[in-house]
C-alpha cells in the first residue's frame, strides 16, 4: 500500500467552500474576513473613499427635506422649550420614552434655534452616522465589500431617510443600535478596556434613546451567552470575555433601575392615553405583517403601493428556497437573530397591542436587514458585473421608493400641518379662531402659528361671540373618537354659521365659517 | 497507478455523513412534532369545501397538496427513525469477489478502480473486471493489476446480466461491486464484512460519494440530491430496516443472491426490484454510512438526464411490483415513498401551471380568500417543511440541487407516461466525462416552459396591473428564476476542471 502524500494541506477546506457556497471565517476565531473563494477584498483607501462618498450622498438625502413638522416632532419642540427641570417633569408625567433625544434636542434649540431644519439637526446626523456605522458592522462581521454595499442601501433607505428627518429619537435609535452590535463583535474578538467601554456606552445610548432598544439588547445578552458557551466547548481562553460580560451586565442593571423608576411614572400618569394619538387599528395581520415589512424595505406608500409591493409576496418562497444549504455562518445567524428577534417580539406583543407593530418601533432591524442583502449579493454572486448589476437594480428600487414616498400625499404617514396652517394663517385675522383635534394638535399650532386663538375641539362649539372666522383642522380622523367628535362639531357649525372654505392637506382637514 | 496526472477520487473527503452535533433523528422529530399540528392546520383550512375556486384546478391542487404532503410525511418518518452504524470488522478472513462491471467506459477511470479495489484490505480478495464492451484495453488492464477478466459472449441484460454472468464463474461467498468510477476505500471490507457474520443479512450498503462535485456544476447539484438520500433518507431507511440496494458500493452475500437468481435483468432499476425479492424472502438489509468508496457523478446536463430518466423509468415501473410485494407495511411503504419520489415532476408542472391559467383565462384553484388568510395556514406549514429538509441534509441539501430537480420535472412526467403505455426502456450507462460544448437540448422541455411563463407574465401585466396580477407574475418569476438556475449548468459554458492544489486521500494503488 503506498500512502499518496498531499499537495497543500489546506486545499479541502477551500473545495468544501466551494460546494457549500460562501462560508465565512470563524466569528470567534481571529479576525479572518472574506475573501471567499480567493476573491481579495476591497483595498482599504478604495473602501474610505467610496464610504465617504456614499455617506456623503446620504447626508445630502437626508437633507432633501420636503416636509413639516408634525405632531410628534411638535411635542419634542415644547418639550425642548422648557426649562431642564421642567423637561424631566414634563417626561415623566406626560410622556413614554427616555429623556436622551428630548436632551440633545433641548440643548440644539438652546445653541441654534427651533427652526424646522434645527429641530431635526439630532437625527440628521444620527442618520448619516449610521451609515459609516453600518459600514462597520458589515466590514466587522464579513468584509469592506459587504460592509459598502449595505452602507449604500442603507444611505438610500427611504425608511431610514424618514426618520433621519424627524425630531424624533427613532434615528438614535439605529445609530446606537449598530454601534451597539458592532462593539459588540469588536469586544469579542478582542476583550480590551477601550472595546468594553464603546460597547457599554454605546449599549447605554440604545437603552436611554427608546424602551424597545431593550429588544436587542436582549439578544445581545443572548449571544453573550452563545459566545460563552462556544468557548467553553472549544476551550478557548474565557476569562475576559466572562468578566467583561459580568461587568457589562451590571453596568446595565444599574441603569435599568432609575430607568424602570422613570418609566414606572410616565406609564403610571399617561395611563391608557399615549403620548400622541394613533389610528383605530384593526387586529394585527399577515396583510400588517406584510405591508411594515415591504415599508421597512421601500418606505412609505399609499395603499394602493404598498398592495402591490405586498403581492410580491411569492419571492420570499424564492428566498427561503434560496437559503436551501447556506446555513452555517454563525455571522449570518447572529445577524439575522439580531435582525428577526425584535420584529418577532414586537409582532407577539401586537397580538394583544396592536399599535406596538409599527415600522419605527423596529427601526432597529432596518439596517441590519439591509446588511442581510448586502451579504446576499456579496456572498452568492460570483461574478463581479453581475454583483454590480444588481446593487445597482436594489438600489435603484429604493431611491424609486424613496422618491414616491416623499413626493406623493397619499404617504400614510405624511401629515401636512405646515400647509394647512399656512392658508389658515392667510385668511385669519385678529379675531379668528381655531379649533383643533386632537388636543396635541396645539403643538403644531404652538410651532406655526403662535399668534392665532385657539382651543381644542372637545371644548364644544363656539358661541358667536367668540369669534370669526372659525377655523376647524382636524387630523387623524382614523381615529374613530377623533372622527366622531370632529364630525359633531362641524355639524354643529355647518347648522349655526356659514360654511365659506372646506380643503384638505395630506391627513389633515380644514373647515372655515362664519 | 492511475495514466491521470491527478484523480479527483484521490481527494480527501468533503463530505461529513454524520452531523456531529444534534443527531438527525432528534433533529427531525422535534421538527416533525412542530409540523404535524402545521400539516393538520393547512389541510384542514384548504380542504374546506368554501375554498373551491375553479373547481378542476383546486383538485389538481389538492392532488399535489397530498402528495407533497405524503412525501413530507415519509420523509419525517423516515428521517425519525436515522440509524447510525458504526464500521463492523470481520472476526475471520474470508472470502470476496469484487465485480467491477464495465461497458465501454474510458480506461483511465477505470483503472484507478481497479487499482483500488484490487488494494482492499481485510480479505481475502479476488477482483474481476466484468467487461460487457469487448474492450482489449481493459483486458490488458486487468492484467496489469493481476486481477481476473470476464467478458461475454452474449450481452444481454445490461449491467444486472453481465454481473449475473459473473456469478456462475466465481465461487467467493460474498460478492462487492464497484460501478466502473468508483474508487474503493481500503478498509471497505474491514467496514462491512463483520455485518456478514449475521446469517440473515443479504447485503450492507454504503454511500454513493460524487469526489467531482466541485469540478461542475450539475455534478455539484447532483450530488447535493446524493447527499439527501445517502445521508438522513439512507441513515432512516436503516433504522426501519428497509434500506434498498443502490447497486454500487455494495457487499452481497452470495447466498441470499441465488436465493432469488440473481439481479433481475428485465429493468432499468435492477437493485430496487432486487432488494424487494430479497426483503420478500426473509433477507435483511444494513446500511453503514461512512463513505467507503469516491466515484463520479453525472459531469454534464446529457449524463444527469439519462441517469434521471433511467432511475425514473426504473423506479416507476417498479411501483405495482412494490404495491403487490408480500412485505410487512412499514417495508413496503418505504418502497413506494422511494418510488413514488419519480411522481413529483407532476407536481411542479400542476404548481407551473397556475400563474399561466390566472393570467390568460382568470381561473384560479382556490377562491374567496385573502393572501394574508392563505398566507397565515401555508406559510407555517411551508417553513417547516423546508427547515426540516435543510436540517436533516445538514446543509448538504442546496438551492441548485432542488432546482436541477425541478428543471427537469418533464423527465417525471414522461417517464409516468412511458410507463403506463408500457413503452420499453433501455439501460443507458451514465458517461463519466462531461460534455464539452453547451447542452441546451437537454433542458429543451424547462426552457420552453420559460418561454411560455414569461410570455404570458408580459400578456398579463399588459392586460392589468392589479395586485392580483403583480401576485400572478411573482409566482411566474419564482417558478422562472427555479427553472433558469436549474438549467443553467447546461446553457453556461463548461468548466476546466481545476486540477490545483488537491490533498489526497490514502488508497491502495
């Protein structure tokens, strides 16, 4: 018997690449990244430059901003006015997040004013950071290609575009989501101070940004434990991994508690009433399902898009077919743990709240999805045109999102206060008056028309006297409370005064008598 | 020593038959456990009367609902019941012929074959080159390795013939046989003979192992679906005792052999319908899973639709012998779920069909309901249906391999159709070396369903852009982008085999 000596001891493992597809390098070893099947990666500078440009062609898109404020980003506004004392009383008995964004936006309105475009300075920059971010977390996880291919759909996300625009916490919130994973990853590969420290506070920006951050940090706790585990089996050393968990674990426990004090109030005094009005929704669906899934990828749409984008439902069979034998990336797992685990949560938790199932509550996910493509171009497709070819196509379905979900009033989530109060502004004069629902619609006028008279619309219908004209500006009148009461009192009003205008903006109603 | 500068067949193994974490039949029965309340959720929802749409195409959807359903079921069931044995050595030495059966195959495959088998430790071993192609090429290579050489005067029964020959020229109390590319492990006998020291034991097999899959394409595919059944389906079929001879790779006992005279040499699938004479006769049958030889699998489009024609047509007409067998019921639904498999090209044409009647005529299988109410009692159903099959492969089973399938679903169907006129067959040996040209011919019939889909997706988006339509023409995409992959491998150029950089495996030359 004579013994064939090998050629290239290592040959195997790269033809069992070959006929399972991509494998990536093992997370937890040492940093080994792609390139699958001898393909080098992306050079260094090549990858800055192109990341600069994207990041920069994602500022200037979400800078593009062509609509107002509406009535959550007004409430951030008053709050933003108060005193820091009255902020944290304000936050505490009247409203359901944690105080981080309320604070950066306090301290903008204080250093540059409350102008439409410095009121969303916060986001747009969370927003635009967030894409280097995601450049990291892709590069981190598999290589410099990935990671620029999910930071350009990510740059030309319509949903992450969306809420870099608003005064709202939700671009903190995938900011710190992805710096959150990406220290992460960085801790495990290396356990030093400085890498613990970025995960920790990156962890506590997520956590005081939104409640529902703790969904990833649930999972983050979860693959801690993957990775402990993972160590034990293969004898790897454990020890600073264990502490720094330990360490981490505390650091977030101290933080849960004043946080769970501080939530405990604002849950207790705003009771069943949320902190903005909301739609009358009906039971949760697949059609739900379906339709925040096809907005968290293309963004916001009239129905009659996002039917049709639901339609498409038959290419997720094509998916999940194509995901046949591709398993075994622990990488692609934790991504896609990562990315799947809080839509999943927040679908159980809307079975018996159905509010709770909304795209920006899983804003976290967008991004994370979004690298899930990135790597299913890179990894699967072989050849480099082809590979172009449909980022290219990807990309251009997503700024063709982007542009309908800007641009068309139809957008379910486009409420134009700013032009409806401008043509009230128009026709008002020193004795006008303006009554609103819902309530918090005083925000809005508070911001565009602070001169005007105005009272809510549950206060019943104006007596002559009181004024003329009247102006009615309703909104969400999904809302059957909303609906009924508007309705009410425009009959009402229709029956003692004149009816002389009668237009509607995106959402939002206007009626004017005399 | 093989006249190839390299042998991919030297290479070490790429393929772990075993998972070394979760079992497989753990794997499959908590899967199992989660889909049966599924299954049960689904049918009960569709088999609603309410549900009829066009009433002829909501019974072709129930047709192929409930046969997918019962080869699902078989599969889980199968999968359940994984048996992993380990490699049993002989306690004495005894006696073996080693068949190589030849027809006409290229020399330099054959004789690494040879080489190898001639090489087997454990045994006192005796090879015979059976050469049903009058080649003189090959007698000189049996000569050169010092190994035996029959050949025919007459050729009849192809392969199951020519080892039937074989049996009355030599003595060996138990027989192996190696198809002519497949290149015996040394320790293939110290792995399988000591299962021979049970008298009722007629053959132990072991896997099929394609050591070329990365060279192309359709050998990559081909051996993803190899690996499905060679894996969990093969491991299950053990722990039910139902484990059919695959026809290489095999150790015989000459006894149980001439019990039943021999291979039957009036079919394509001469093992399937031998096992089911020796399974009737009181014969029992192991399987050992660890891969003891490395052969060739099908190297271009041609070869693997002749293979898959020849399984098919075997197969097919071996399903009324299964039905009518005198076996205990757990046996012969065995044999029919492995046979019926050759049914499931009906499917995926019942399946193709339906954009294309929506489009063109309105008619629909199922009516009255909404993509979110089908969506809510399939979509569970479908998830763990195909995690359940991802699972039990261990990542072996891919996209391609279940494209290839499904691309040549005309093979199913008119192999059914050859069968039931009772139009004879003939026995095809698969080529060792792929083609070197494009083989669009060969994926013809999937190709023209492409044809037929886009053309009607376009008729149906010109016609109306409505949701349902949209809904429509992703199906159609779907069943297109499922075909393309499928008939890829025979429409791309072919590949220079990469002979760099390969670690060999030990084998005795």
């Amino acid at each position: 018997v004579q013994t064939l000596k090998p050629l290239d001891a290592n040959s195997w493992r790269t033809l069992w690449r070959r006929l399972r597809g991509a494998r990536e390098a093992d997370l937890f070893g040492p940093r080994g990244r792609l390139p699958t099947r001898g393909e080098p990666d992306t050079k260094a500078n090549v990858a800055l430059l192109a990341l600069a440009g994207i990041t920069a062609a994602g500022l200037a898109l979400r800078l593009a901003i062509p609509r107002g404020i509406w009535l959550d980003e007004a409430i951030s506004i008053h709050q933003a006015h108060l005193s820091i004392h009255d902020l944290f009383e304000n936050l505490q008995y009247g409203d359901r997040h944690p105080p981080l964004h309320h604070l950066a936006l306090w301290l903008t309105v204080k250093a540059i004013g409350d102008g439409e475009l410095a009121v969303r300075i916060p986001s747009i920059i969370a927003g635009t950071l967030a894409i280097p971010a995601l450049y990291l977390l892709g590069r981190e996880l598999y290589d410099r290609r990935t990671g620029l291919v999910a930071a350009a759909f990510g740059a030309a996300s319509p949903m992450l575009i969306w809420y870099s625009q608003e005064a709202r916490m939700y671009a903190f919130v995938e900011l710190f989501g992805l710096l959150a994973l990406w220290t992460q990853l960085r801790a495990i590969r290396n356990p030093s101070m400085g890498n613990w420290a970025a995960y920790i506070l990156a962890t506590a920006a997520l956590l005081w940004s939104h409640y529902f951050g703790l969904l990833l940090i649930g999972v983050q706790q979860l693959i801690w434990v993957g990775v402990l585990i993972h160590r034990r089996r293969t004898g790897e050393p454990m020890r600073a991994i264990t502490l720094g968990f330990l360490y981490s674990l505390a650091v977030l426990a101290m933080q849960l508690v004043p946080l769970l004090v501080f939530a405990h109030k604002q849950f207790d005094s705003t009771g069943a009433a949320l902190g903005s009005p909301s739609g009358t929704y009906d039971a949760l669906s697949f059609y739900a399902v379906i339709s925040n899934m096809a907005w968290a990828l293309w963004g916001y749409h009239p129905d009659t898009t996002t039917q049709l984008l639901a339609a498409g439902w038959p290419l997720f069979l094509l998916l999940s077919l194509l995901l046949l034998g591709r398993g075994g990336s622990r990488q692609t797992i934790i991504l896609a743990v990562a990315a799947i685990t809080p839509i999943v949560i927040l679908i159980v938790v809307a079975l018996y709240d159905r509010e709770l199932f909304e795209v920006r509550y899983f804003l976290v996910a967008v991004p994370l999805l979004f690298l899930l493509i990135a790597r299913l171009v890179t990894g699967w497709i072989r050849n480099p045109g082809a590979r172009w070819a449909v980022t290219g196509a990807i990309l251009f379905t997503l700024l063709l999102g982007l542009l309908d979900q800007q641009t068309n009033d139809g957008n379910p989530r486009l409420y134009d206060f700013r032009g409806a109060v401008k043509e009230i502004r128009a026709d008002a004069g020193p004795k006008s008056l303006v009554l609103f629902e819902p309530p918090d619609m005083r925000y809005v006028l508070d911001y565009y028309a602070p001169e005007l008279r105005r009272r809510p619309l549950r206060e019943g219908v104006p007596r002559r006297r009181e004024g003329s004209p009247v102006f009615v500006i309703a909104s969400f009148q999904d809302n059957k409370k909303f609906f009924d009461r508007t309705n009410r009192v425009v009959g009402k009003l229709d029956f003692r005064r004149r009816l002389i205008d009668k237009f509607e903006k995106p959402q939002t109603k206007v009626w004017e008598f005399r | 020593m093989s006249s190839r500068p390299w042998d991919v067949r030297l290479r070490k193994l790429m393929w772990e038959p075993v998972p070394k974490t979760v079992s497989v039949r753990t794997r499959v029965r908590i899967m199992a456990l989660i889909g049966l309340p599924l299954a049960v959720w689904y049918f009960g929802w569709l088999l609603n009367p309410d549900r009829i749409g066009t009433p002829y195409l909501y019974g072709l959807l129930i047709a192929a609902e409930v046969f997918n359903m019962t080869q699902a079921l078989g599969f889980w069931w199968t999968c359940a019941n994984e048996r992993v044995r380990p490699p049993k050595p002989p306690s004495e030495r005894l006696a073996v012929d080693v068949f190589v059966p030849v027809y006409k195959e290229p020399v330099d495959i054959v004789d690494l074959t040879v080489a190898a088998a001639a090489g087997l430790r454990g045994a006192e071993v005796r090879v015979w080159v059976l050469d049903d192609g009058n080649d003189d090429a090959m007698r000189d290579l049996a000569a050169r390795y010092g190994v035996g050489y029959i050949r025919r005067d007459e050729h009849t029964g192809a392969k199951a013939g020519n080892i039937n020959h074989a049996l009355t020229l030599t003595n060996a109390p138990f027989i192996a046989v190696f198809d002519s590319d497949h290149v015996a492990d040394p320790s293939f006998l110290e792995a399988t003979l000591g299962y021979m020291e049970d008298p009722y034991v007629a053959f132990v097999q072991t896997p099929q192992y394609y050591a070329n899959a990365d060279q192309n394409r359709i050998a990559a595919a081909s051996w993803s679906q190899q690996a499905l059944f060679f894996g969990a389906i093969a491991r299950g079929k053990d722990g039910l005792d139902a484990v059919f001879c695959c026809g290489t790779n095999v150790l015989f006992r000459r006894e149980a052999f001439e019990s039943v005279g021999g291979f039957p040499t009036n079919s394509l699938t001469e093992d399937y319908e031998l096992s089911i004479w020796l399974h009737e006769a009181g014969w029992k049958s192991i399987y050992v899973p660890d891969v003891l030889s490395r052969g060739l699998g099908p190297e271009d489009m041609g070869a693997y639709v002749s293979q898959q024609q020849r399984w098919a047509r075997g197969c097919l007409s071996g399903l009324p012998r299964a039905l009518r067998s005198r076996l205990p019921l757990k046996l012969k639904a065995q044999y029919v779920l492995s046979a019926s498999y050759f049914l499931s090209g009906w499917t995926v044409l019942i399946y193709m069909s339906f954009p294309v009647i929506r489009l063109l005529t309105g008619g629909q299988p199922i009516a009255g309901i909404t993509a979110p109410e089908f969506l809510l009692h399939f979509a569970p159903y479908f998830a763990v249906a195909l995690t359940t099959a991802a699972l039990a492969g261990a990542g072996s089973y891919t996209f391609a391999a279940f494209a290839l399938a499904a691309a040549n679903f005309w093979i199913h169907c008119l192999s059914t159709i050859y069968t039931v006129l009772r139009k004879e067959g003939s026995f095809v040996v698969t080529p060792k070396k792929g083609a070197a040209a494009r083989q669009p011919s060969a994926v013809m019939p999937a190709l023209v369903v492409v044809g037929i889909l886009v053309s009607v997706s376009i008729y149906g988006l010109v016609k109306n852009q409505d949701a349902a339509t949209i809904n429509n023409v992703c199906f159609a995409a779907v069943h297109v982008s499922i075909l393309m992959t499928g008939c890829w491998p025979a429409l791309a150029k072919p590949r220079v085999p990469d002979s760099e950089g390969t670690e060999l495996a030990e084998v005795a030359v």
